[in-house]
C-alpha cells in the first residue's frame, strides 16, 4: 500500500514545518534509519520550505508517525494536528497534485518539480526506491509535463522572488538605489537575484559557505562574494537581505542584527527569510527599523494572483484524475503477476515434460508424424485437465461463476 504524510503551508505555520524539516545533507541517513529500524519497504522523503512529506510503501503510516517524532525530538502530540495522511488513490492523486504545482504556495510554480525530482534521487542513491514508488514519481513527472503543456496553469506566474522584490518595493522608492546581500547560492537565491538584479540595484554581495559557488553567481551581476562567517562585517552597508540556505540553525541574530541598524543610523533595512527552518532569527522583525517578511508573509502577496488561475486548475485536476485511475489500474494488475507466473511455470513444466516424452518416442524410431499427434494431445489434456475438473466438481453457483471465467479466459463464445 502507498501512503503519502507529512506537513504543509496549509497545515502547519512556519514555526511547526521548520522543526520537521530535513536538510540536504542529512536526507539520505534520515532514508537509511527509516527502512532500517521501521518495516518500510520503500521510501522517499520531499522536504522544501513549505512542506515536508515522507512517501512509502508500508503496511501502515503510523509507524512512519512514530519515527517522524523521533527522528527530529518532537513529541508525536505537537505535531499530530498538522499532519495529513493518504492512502490509495489519495496519495496517488496528492503525488500527481504536488508535481503539477496545485498544491504549492504560488499555484503552478515550477520549482517544485525539480525538488521533487531531488527527493527523488535521493532515495534512489540511498536504495529506498522500488518499483512502486519509482513508477509513482515517473507518472508524477509525467501527469505535471501533461498539465503545463495543455493548460495555462502556470501563465503569468507570481513567483516568490517576484513577490520579493513587490515588497521592497513598498519599502523604498526604487530597487536601483538600493545594495543588496544575497545569502545563500542555491536555487531560490538564483532566482531571487534575477528579479532584484533586473531592477540594476547599486550593488550586489553573495554571501555563501563555500566561496566558489558564491563568485561564480555573483560574476553574472558584477558583485563580490565573502564568506558566511563575514556577515556581521558587511551586514550593515546593504539595504535588502535575502536569505535562503539549508542551515539547521539561524545565522542571522538579533543582536547581529542590532548592531547593524545601529550602524545605519536607523536607516530602514528591508529582509526576506525564505529558508526553513528559518535563517534570521524571528525576533528581528520587532526592531523598528527592519521589515523582515518570511515565506508564509510572501504567500499573502501572491494569494492575488489565484482567480486568474482557476479555470487552469479545474482543468489540471480533470487531467490528474484521470491519470489516478490509469495509475490504480497498473497498481491492480500488479497484483495479478504471481498467478500469471505460477500459471506459466506450470505450463512451462507441463512442455518440457512431454518434450522429454516426445524425444524417446522419436530416438526410440516412432515415426514423427505420430509423435507429434501423440504430443499434441498429450499437451491438450495436461492444460485443460485442472479447469474442467474444477468445472465438473463444482456446485450449481460456483459453476456458473466458473464458466464465466473460463468464457472471459479463453475466449469462449455461445456455441464454440
């Protein structure tokens, strides 16, 4: 059975998805405990900034539940409220829904596409993958091409880092004024630099762990890179701070933060804090000179643009539903394959034996035309032995349930 659970931006506030959050690097040991210490058979686990979402193969979730819990040091009872869980075809249909972007903050945003095609990867380096879960993301990845090419889910899209750059703007008069500090060099970073840097901002700092990648993103702005452990040093001479790193603690603190206002003379300065858990710690947003608006706080300025997208979701979710039932049909054959290979082994067994037979006919000088009749029949009886006993033993209502199986199996007609 395929059970989808976890949390999201509309189950959980930000203060309860960051204590569920996975960072990357801690992804593929989290897959390894789960399926070692749990009877999981397949696993893989989906964790951005708006949801964390563990998708198995398993008898039941509630195990899954319990290792959650303890996996992050939480009590089961703080999180149970916000949890949902899925089976079959819910999990299915929620899969084929978070691929597509319909369940996502910004409804037909891309990004989570790739990030489930990470999560995805993830579990096949960790060897969690198997035959369900892997054509489950296959038809997922699929379902959501289907429904960008043919609907207008994602047209005129309102991105987060486009909903970023709506709120400084509300903050000061024009970007192109204004010094920026990137943090981070990750996709979300990428993609808030090209709508802050559209606007030709004055200058332009990454800060990134590893300084490599932050110079090769800071090259395509003419900007500088420095180093994290330099932010209390260069805080203070940008204006707009924008945060996304996979850090398990806050590398922005108040008190940081204090001393750079201080430093500004109270000039406004204007954060984004799109990581989870959180980059900047939440009391900064009480100074009275810092605007710090997290992702849940940039979901409210998208929100708008949800009407003009609702004729595109009722036809995604047409398309989704139908592929559910495609996706429940192959789950359902799948349960058919142990007879149809018990059934072919025993005919398989049945030929060789009077193959065998059919040889010492044919050493032993019987002419072969003959030993071919003789095999023929021989083969005809073997195979249609089983079913007509069970025909000719059989009471009067299985009987008439077992001649319509045979009919529907073999291909009888009225008359043959």
């Amino acid at each position: 059975m395929i059970f989808t659970l976890g949390i999201n931006h509309h189950s959980a506030p930000l203060a309860i998805r960051e204590r569920v959050a996975f960072g990357a690097e801690k992804l593929q040991h989290a897959l390894a405990d789960l399926t070692r210490s749990q009877p999981v058979r397949e696993v893989a686990i989906l964790s951005t900034c708006n949801r964390t979402e563990i998708y198995c193969s398993a008898e039941t979730p509630e195990v899954v539940i319990d290792w959650l819990a303890r996996y992050h040091g939480v009590e089961r009872s703080e999180i149970a409220p916000y949890l949902y869980t899925h089976d079959q075809p819910e999990a299915i249909r929620h899969a084929f829904r978070v691929a597509s972007g319909l369940d996502s903050m910004v409804i037909g945003e891309p990004q989570i596409l790739g990030q489930m095609k990470d999560a995805v990867r993830a579990a096949e380096e960790s060897g969690t993958l198997g035959s369900q879960l892997h054509k489950l993301f296959q038809r997922s990845f699929s379902v959501a091409k289907e429904v960008r090419s043919t609907t207008a889910i994602g047209a005129n899209i309102v991105s987060m880092a486009a909903a970023g750059v709506h709120l400084a703007e509300r903050i000061f008069e024009s970007v192109g004024e204004q010094r920026i500090l990137f943090i981070g060099a990750g996709e979300m970073i990428e993609l808030c630099a090209a709508h802050f840097c559209a606007r030709q901002p004055k200058q332009v700092t990454i800060a990134n762990r590893t300084l490599e990648r932050g110079r090769a993103l800071a090259e395509r702005y003419n900007g500088t890179a420095i180093r994290l452990d330099e932010l209390g040093e260069h805080l203070a001479q940008h204006d707009i701070v924008v945060s996304c790193t996979a850090s398990p603690l806050p590398i922005i603190g108040l008190g940081m933060v204090e001393r750079a206002v201080k430093a500004r003379r109270h000039r406004p300065m204007f954060m984004v804090d799109l990581a989870v858990p959180r980059d900047i710690e939440e009391e900064v947003g009480e100074l009275d000179d810092v605007f710090l608006y997290s992702v849940d706080d940039l979901a409210q300025v998208v929100e708008s643009g949800l009407e003009s997208r609702q004729a595109a979701v009722v036809e995604a979710e047409d398309i989704i539903a139908a592929r559910v039932r495609d996706f429940q049909a192959w789950l359902q054959s799948r349960d058919t394959v142990p007879v149809i290979r018990s059934l072919r082994d025993s005919a398989e067994r049945m030929r060789r034996h009077e193959m065998e037979h059919a040889m010492k006919l044919l050493a032993k000088g019987e002419p072969a035309e003959k030993v071919l009749e003789h095999l023929s029949h021989r083969l005809t009886n073997k195979f249609l032995h089983t079913p007509t006993q069970a025909l000719n033993l059989a009471d009067d209502v299985e009987r008439n349930e077992l001649q319509t199986a045979a009919s529907r199996l073999f291909g009888l007609h009225a008359g043959d």
